[in-house]
C-alpha cells in the first residue's frame, strides 16, 4: 500500500509551545481541530503526544498510528508511539518500534532512538537493541 499523501503543514510553533508549557488539553483542542482538514504526520504525532500525556491512552493510540500511516519513517511518531507501549505495558511493542528506529537511525544514531532507548531502561526495561 502506498503512504497517503500529506497537506501543507501549517505553521505549529504556538500548538507547540502550548505543549512545551504543559497546555497539553488546549493543545489537543486545537490539534483535534486542525486534523479535521490538515493530513499530516506531524499534526498526527502532537496530538497523539499530548493526548498521551493527559492518559487517554486509545486516543494518542490512534493518532500515532495515523502519523505513522502518513509517514512510516517518522522517527517522532515512533519515540512516541514506543513511549505509549511503555506507559502501557506493552514492552514487546515498544522492543519493535526501538528496533525500527534503530535500522532507521543506521549508522550515526539518532536522537528518537536514544530517547526511547532510555526510557524503556528507566521503566526497568532491558531493551535487546
């Protein structure tokens, strides 16, 4: 199947400082909204990020999966979507998604991977990666 076709993103640097300050409900309003008419991984990757962080987690499910439809190389959709495995207990999954990143990463490294790396050790998680 190929991946679906993008919109123009649109300027999210005010829908991201929301974020960086913590906003994560007003955020997910506004995300909520623009992802009505704006087909994007990135719209896609901070919804499902802040409605992670507010624990609805079959939501952020969900929006992870559409940025990840949208771009199936999208590192921040990945880090992400690995962090909602780990909230949730789901360790294998979130294995799958540091694996992706890893051969994504090949060969310098890159930030997604260690970050997700790093919070499956801090959820006690050995990661085989």
């Amino acid at each position: 199947m190929d991946t679906a076709p993008s919109s123009d993103l649109p300027d999210l640097s005010a829908v991201r400082a929301e974020i960086y300050s913590g906003e994560y409900e007003k955020a997910a309003a506004k995300l909520l909204t623009l992802a009505e008419t704006v087909h994007h991984a990135d719209v896609y990757n901070l919804l499902g990020f802040s409605l992670r962080k507010l624990k609805r987690y079959d939501e952020a499910a969900r929006w992870y999966k559409e940025a990840i439809f949208y771009d199936p190389t999208h590192r921040p959709a990945l880090e992400y979507q690995g962090e909602l495995f780990i909230d949730t207990g789901d360790f294998a999954r979130a294995e799958k998604n540091l694996e992706l990143l890893r051969l994504l990463c090949h060969p310098g490294g890159c930030e997604e991977y260690d970050k997700l790396k790093d919070a499956l050790a801090r959820a006690g998680h050995q990661s085989k990666s």
